[in-house]
C-alpha cells in the first residue's frame, strides 16, 4: 500500500510517498517543487495539475492525505491560492481512480498516530524509523507525518 502525503502553499508543494506499516514505513519518494515564477492563475493550475498527474502516472497510489491549513492561517489571498493547489490534487486523483483522498490538520493526523487530538503531540512521535528526519524542511516533515498516518 502507498500512501502519499501532501503539504502545499501558495509557491509550491512537498510530497512523499510512503509504503509499508506504521511502525516500518518506508519513503518511496520525496519531493518539494516550487510553481513557476510569473504563472496566472489558470496556467499554474494546469502545471499543479500536471504535477500531480505525473505522480500518479509514475507511481501507484492507494491513499492520499492532504496536510489541510490549520485555522490560524486561513486568511487571506496566499490561501485562497493553496486551496486552489489543493483541489488540482483532488482533481488529479479523480481522474487517475484514487478515491482515498482526505485533508487533515495537525491535530486530526495525531488522533490517526493514537495520540491526543492536539496538533502539539505529533513532536511526542518517534521519528527514529526515517533517517535524517530533523534534517527535512518542515514541510517536508509534515508531508511525511501525514502519509505516515495512513499506513496501517
């Protein structure tokens, strides 16, 4: 089974792709892609569109979870623009069949690692089954934390 985590912004998105078990997961595939600079808004949607198809053209996906904007930052036009980015995902795993797709917060993805409902408590998981975990970018991190909580 391969699940992919997500995390997007405005400017770019972080994926990886995990397979295995929760407690031996292992990182297929990694990657964090900037959009292109000067791009309105339909011709970046199509390139984020084409990202994500070509992902899952290249590798098999079961499951998709979407690291969701917590509530403090859903305001102004920065995540009106990651929304948009995100719904190419759906739209992207419509087409390809996957129908396992979810967007999930902090505190939601640490209720799926059996911990408290508070986003604070995923810093509590041990993260010593990925090598060099503390050297990812943040969004990496996240990505890999929201794939990891699909595994079973």
């Amino acid at each position: 089974m391969n699940c992919l985590g997500v995390r997007c912004s405005n400017s770019d998105y972080s994926i990886a792709i995990l397979s295995g078990s929760r407690t031996s997961p292992e990182i297929i595939r990694k990657v964090c892609n900037g959009s292109p600079n000067g791009y309105k808004t339909a011709r970046r949607l199509k390139w984020f569109l084409q990202e994500f198809e070509d992902i899952f053209n290249a590798i098999e996906i079961d499951e998709i979870v979407v690291k969701g904007t917590e509530p403090m930052a859903q305001k102004g036009g920065s995540y009106a623009e990651r929304v948009e980015n995100e719904a190419m995902i759906f739209l992207a795993a419509e087409r390809k069949g996957i129908t396992s797709i979810v967007k999930k917060v902090k505190a939601t993805i640490a209720k799926e690692h059996g911990l408290k409902g508070r986003g604070k408590y995923l810093a509590t998981l041990d993260f010593s089954v990925f090598p060099k975990f503390e050297e990812e970018s943040e969004k990496m991190k996240e990505a890999i934390i929201a794939a990891w909580a699909c595994l079973r």
